[in-house]
C-alpha cells in the first residue's frame, strides 16, 4: 500500500520527464536525419555523422569523440540537442537509425527491396563484394556493420568531397545519401531482415 501511494506521489513527475525524453529523442532524430543527407561541400554533416558513428562502434568506443564530430557536422539548431541524448547513452542509436523514411505496414516490403537492390549492386562490382564479406557478413557486432555497410555506400560522397567536378558528382553523393537512409531505416526496422540479405549473398 505504501508503494502504492509512493507511485501515485511520483507519477506527476515522471510523465513530464518521460515526455521530455520523447522530445528529445524526436528532436535529435530530426537533426541527425537532416545532417546524414547533407552532403554539400561547405558543411558535409554525412562525413561527419558516418566518423561518429565509427566512434560509436568501435571496439573501445569514445562517444566523447563522436559528440564533438556530430557537432562540427551539424547546424547549431541540430547540434543543441546532442549533448543531452549524449548524456542520456541514446545519441549512437539515434545516429545508427536516424531517417525522414516512416513507411506504412504496406510499404515496408518495398523498401527492403530497395535495399536489396543496392545490395545487388555492391556485390556486382569486385571490391564491393570484400567489403561485404570482410567488414559486414562477417563482423559479428550489428552496429559495427552497419557502419561497415553504411562506409560502403558513402563511397560516392567520399569522392565528390576530394573533386567536386567529378561528373555528376552531387547526384551521385546524394543518392549515395539515400541508400545509406534506406539501410538505416531498415536497420530500424528489422535489423536481422537487413543482414539476411546480406547472407544469401555469401550462404
């Protein structure tokens, strides 16, 4: 009874504080999507989300380090928020499974086959297929190849941001920036689907 009235006593403080999380969470999604699509060269926020997350993922993390990359990549409206999801041990989450794509019960098939589709490509170019096997089918750690498989889709920002006069060199980045958000946004979905399309390339 007493633990009864203790809840009762403290529920008016924990729903706005839950709220405030939710909040939180919402704005720093927000943010981290914008910065993964931004590929432009006076502030490419994909280089720097891409650098954090290695930070994130790596196998002595400095999640220090990465909140100072996703700070130099981000707008100061994006970046106010970091810190406090920083704190909170939800910002590398956040930043493996930020996109703009929500999509509906029907249209989730359609968008793994997205996925498989630039999947499908990768494995057909000689050096896509190592990197596949090496650094994503074969990285036990989903988070470190998620990184693995995002590295291998940034390839054509990568590219743009040492020589901009590359021929269609911002359409490719930024359509490199939108397989990286449909692998994210997959990976938010249903990360052992994301990974099993990986697999029956290799099984």
């Amino acid at each position: 009874m007493r633990l009864f009235k203790l809840v009762i006593l403290l529920l008016p403080g924990l729903l706005p504080a839950c709220a405030w999380a939710q909040n939180l969470s919402r704005d720093v999604l927000a943010g981290l999507a914008e910065q993964w699509n931004y590929v432009d060269l006076d502030q490419n926020g994909n280089l720097h989300c891409l650098k954090a997350l290695d930070f994130f993922t790596a196998k002595q993390p400095d999640p220090a380090a990465a909140l100072i990359e996703l700070t130099q990549g981000a707008q100061p409206r994006q970046a106010q928020y970091y810190p406090s999801a920083g704190t909170q041990g939800t910002l590398a989450n956040l930043l493996a499974t930020a996109s703009t794509i929500f999509p509906g019960p029907a249209a989730v098939d359609g968008l793994f086959a997205q996925a498989a589709t630039a999947l499908a490509n990768t494995y057909s170019q000689k050096d896509g297929v190592d990197n596949l096997y090496k650094n994503v089918y074969k990285e036990p750690d989903q988070a470190r190849a998620l990184f693995a498989l995002l590295s291998i889709a940034q390839k054509p920002i990568v590219d743009y941001g040492k020589d901009p006069t590359i021929p269609m060199g911002r359409k490719k980045a930024v359509d490199a920036a939108k397989v990286m958000e449909v692998y994210r946004t997959c990976y938010r979905i249903d990360r052992a689907r994301l990974f099993s399309l990986i697999r029956q390339f290799f099984n």
